[in-house]
C-alpha cells in the first residue's frame, strides 16, 4: 500500500522559510520520481517541483531560485525547502508519485502572511 506523508506546513511571515518533508513507504522509493503539488483557495492544483531518481530537480519557472528540493533514498523521503516565502505561496502543498497511477499525500496547509 503506497502511503506518502507530508509534515513541516505552518504559520510563517513574508520572507521567512519552511521546509516540508514527505515520507514514502509501499514503493520502491530510490528509483521513482516525486514532486510536490501546491494547492491555493479557489485554485487548481499545480505543480511546485520534482526530483528524479538520480536527484535532477525541476521547477515552476515563478518559484526558480526560492524553492528547493531534494530527497533522501535512505530515509524514503523527499523534501521542499522554501525561502523567501511570499502571500501567494500560501496553499496546501501534496507530495506526489506516479506510477500507474497517481498518489497524494494529505497535504500539509503553508500560509504566509504579512
């Protein structure tokens, strides 16, 4: 049974950072990609990042150069570190994997505020 759970969502102010985590079990977590979802009131849901299985990461062009993610094959999990943390980052944030289908996490809530 695929299970992803993400943790490390919170209060914080413009400018400051989170980082979130996602714990994966039920796959073979070193050779899947993952990727982050982000989801804001009234919005669909979009993608954030992701990061290979050999660790090459991509962005939405908006978030280049706050956002970062990486992963751990040891500890079956993948990260999203976010800095300089603005209003419109404010959403619930899914961990994703694809395989046949897709699974999601939770979400954990991020909200920025002034």
């Amino acid at each position: 049974q695929v299970q992803l759970v993400e943790s490390g969502g919170g209060l914080v102010q413009a400018g400051g950072s989170l980082r979130l985590s996602c714990a994966a079990s039920g796959i073979i977590f070193s050779i899947n990609a993952m990727s982050w979802y982000r989801q804001a009131p009234g919005k669909q849901r979009e993608v954030v990042a992701s990061i290979t299985s050999d660790g090459s990461a991509s962005y939405a062009d908006s978030l280049k150069g706050r956002f970062t993610i990486s992963r751990d094959n040891a500890k079956n999990t993948v990260y999203l570190q976010m800095n300089s943390l603005k209003l419109e980052d404010t959403g619930v944030y899914y961990c994703n994997v694809r395989l046949w289908i897709d699974y999601w996490g939770q979400g954990t809530q991020v909200t920025v505020s002034s």
